[in-house]
C-alpha cells in the first residue's frame, strides 16, 4: 500500500467510518501503514473467541464489514 492509496482511502471513508462507528477514521487509519485492525479490535472491545468482522457484522450490520474490507485493502 503507497501513502497516495490509504490517504485516498481516508478521503473516501473519513464520514462514513464516522457515521457507523461513531469514531474518527484518522484514530485508526496511517497514511504510511494503513488500517490499525488490532487497535480498532481492542477499542471495539470484541469479546474473546468471536472473530473481529462476526462482531462488527452482529453490531454494525454487513455495510459497515464491507467498509472495514475496503480500509484494509
């Protein structure tokens, strides 16, 4: 992933990631290294034995997974 990629990826998904996780995207998103999954798993405080994107998919729903998929591609 290049600087000029995630930084577009924050553009892109800055009010959105907002509107969903009720969080600001630059917590989480590095224009250098890019989504912070671990830090956002510990914030979302997912329980243990369940898998990161189950819990975002029982909580916030199959956009905001397909949301998290994109930050991570």
């Amino acid at each position: 992933m290049s600087v000029e990629h995630n930084s577009k990826l924050i553009g892109q998904y800055e009010r959105s990631f907002k509107a969903v996780f009720k969080k600001d995207l630059h917590r989480y998103m590095h224009p250098l290294w890019g989504f912070d999954i671990v830090s956002f798993d510990a914030d979302l405080e997912v329980p243990d034995g369940i898998s990161t994107k189950d819990f975002i998919k029982s909580k916030y729903g199959l956009t905001a997974v397909h949301l998290i998929e994109d930050l991570l591609s």
